[in-house]
C-alpha cells in the first residue's frame, strides 16, 4: 500500500504533467491573458502618475495632442 508521502509525490507530478500540457495547447490564450494583465498594470502606473501631477485644462490637452505648444 502505497504511502501518504508517495501520494502526495504522484499527485504533484500527475497535476504537474495536466498543467504543462494545459499551457501547451492553451498557448495562445494564455498569451491573451498575461497581455491583458501587462494592459492593466501599465493603465493602473499611468492614473497612479496622473493622480500626482498638476492639472491642466482640456484645451491644454488637445493642443498637445495635435503637436502644437500650449503658451
């Protein structure tokens, strides 16, 4: 009869064997996914930044999208 120690080390290695396979055929959309997380995080950075500069008005802002200077 196999022992408690020898379970858990089959277990391990059987749930192991299903995640790398898993990973393997779901290769892309695990792809989808860490993407999405990287998105998020730099989004979540960005309001952070945001949070602690100045304010600046809407015009100012459409200015410095279009490439001209605010003065």
């Amino acid at each position: 009869m196999p022992t408690k120690s020898a379970s858990r080390v089959a277990l391990k290695k059987t749930l192991k064997e299903a995640l790398t396979e898993t990973l393997h055929e779901q290769r892309e959309l695990l792809q989808e996914v860490f993407s999405q997380v990287l998105e998020d995080v730099a989004l979540a950075e960005a309001i952070r930044a945001g949070r602690k500069s100045k304010p600046v008005s809407r015009h100012e802002v459409f200015k410095t999208l279009r490439g001209s200077t605010c003065k």
